[in-house]
C-alpha cells in the first residue's frame, strides 16, 4: 500500500470484527507513527493503548455519566459554538449522511441517541488509543499531536485494520485519567482513537464522505 492509496483508503471505520489485534500489530503501527514531526523534535505525544477490562470501564464510566446528566467537560473546545458557511452545511451533511447509513429517520430521536452514545462504546473495536498531551506545549504542539494522529490510522490502515478518531471519548476527561492513573494537573486528553478490524459488510461502513475539489481552497501566485 503506497501513501496515496493509504490516505484515500482510510475512513473512519464505526463498526468492527470481534477480532483480537495483537501488541505486535499495535506497536508497529506506533514504532512507525513515533516518526511524525514535530516542532523542534518535542514529539509531544503520549498514547494509553487500552484493551479490556479497561476499556470496559471507561466504557461504563462514560455511560452512567450521561444518564445521571453529567455534562461533558472536555478539556478543549473542538468547535465554534455559532456556526457559519460554509462548515455548517458541511458539519451538515457530514451527520445526515451518517444517520442515513444507519437508517435513521428525521424524528428517530432515540435511534440518534443510541449513535451517539455507540461512541462511547468505541464502536465495540478491540482496542482503543488515547492521546495526551502536556498541559505546559502550546497550539503548535497540538498540530503536532493532529499529524501524529493522522500517521497512526495510515499505519493502521496499512496493517489492514480500520480506526475512528473520536473527540466524544473526551467528553469526561477527568474519568478517562482517573481510570488510567494519569495527571490532571499534566495531561490534556486530546482524543481517543477506535482500532479494529473492520466488519466491512456493516451498512456504517459503506458510508463514504466527500471533499471539496483543489481548487476550491487553493490561490496559486507567481
Ligand atoms: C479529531 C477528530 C475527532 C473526531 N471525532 C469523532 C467522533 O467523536 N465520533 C465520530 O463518529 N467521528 C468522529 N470523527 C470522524 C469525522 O467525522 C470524519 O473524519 C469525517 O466525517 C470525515 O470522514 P472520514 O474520516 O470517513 O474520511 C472525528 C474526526 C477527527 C479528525
């Protein structure tokens, strides 16, 4: 698999085979990531790879905190609270298109629900990777953190497993470090990633996104 092909290949794979991915497979995909660059070479990435009983917990942690109420207090914020065009209409579709895959009408509230909350479930993958990184690195060192996020899932990809970065598994951060005996005071929980093999007969996984062509937001000068 060249990079061009890994890049078009990856998508965010929302259902996965109840099949093991072993340490090995993890660690090579996380040998390969550790070459990302970074600002001044900080390489300021840290990765819990969280399997089982663990990932079990957070699981339930995440979810008895959304029926008692509890408001996500994630440790950033992702979006605009008002939006405008054109992301918008992309953010959108992006959601419509999704619950279509699902077959999930307009006014099914409760099926949107259950979605939503399969996040916190990570999709039932095997394994999920969480990112942290030191309070004290700046907005800089978060892009870092975006492109070494982005060689993991085409590492992933090329180990013929499927991934899904998920910013709602860092809706409860707090529960999250507590559970994997990491620093508030130090940490900021970027986000976790699903890793799994992908079920690929899954009508959620036949769900494609589109992007906008080069032109639209390229200005060439000479
Ligand atoms: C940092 C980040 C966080 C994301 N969080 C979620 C999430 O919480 N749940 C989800 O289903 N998808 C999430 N996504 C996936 C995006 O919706 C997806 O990347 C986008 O729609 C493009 O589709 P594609 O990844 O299939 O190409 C996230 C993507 C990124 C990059």
């Amino acid at each position: 698999m060249n990079t061009t092909e890994a890049i078009r290949d990856r998508i965010s794979t929302r259902a996965y085979l109840d099949k093991a991915v072993s340490n090995e497979t993890i660690i090579k995909i996380l040998d390969t990531a550790r070459w990302s660059p970074s600002g001044t070479n900080t390489q300021p990435w840290k990765v819990a790879v969280v399997q089982g009983k663990t990932k079990q917990a957070i699981t339930d942690a995440f979810l008895n905190a959304n029926k008692n109420g509890i408001k996500p207090n994630p440790d950033y914020e992702y979006y605009p609270t008002e939006w405008v065009e054109p992301y918008k209409d992309r953010r959108f579709k992006c959601g419509m298109d999704l619950y279509k895959a699902l077959e999930i009408g307009r006014e099914d509230k409760e099926k949107r629900v259950e979605a939503a909350l399969a996040n916190y479930r990570f999709f039932d993958a095997p394994v999920t990777l969480f990112f942290f990184i030191d309070k004290i690195m700046c907005k800089g060192s978060w892009f870092d953190m975006g492109m070494f996020l982005q060689s993991v899932m085409l590492a992933a990809r090329e180990q013929g497993l499927g991934s899904c970065p998920q910013a709602s598994t860092s809706d409860y951060p707090d529960l999250v470090r507590e559970i994997l005996g990491v620093s508030a005071d130090q940490f900021s929980l970027i986000c976790g990633l699903s890793l799994g093999y992908a079920d690929e007969d899954h009508p959620v996984n036949q769900y494609r996104t589109s992007r906008e062509e080069v032109d639209s937001f390229t200005t060439w000068f000479e």
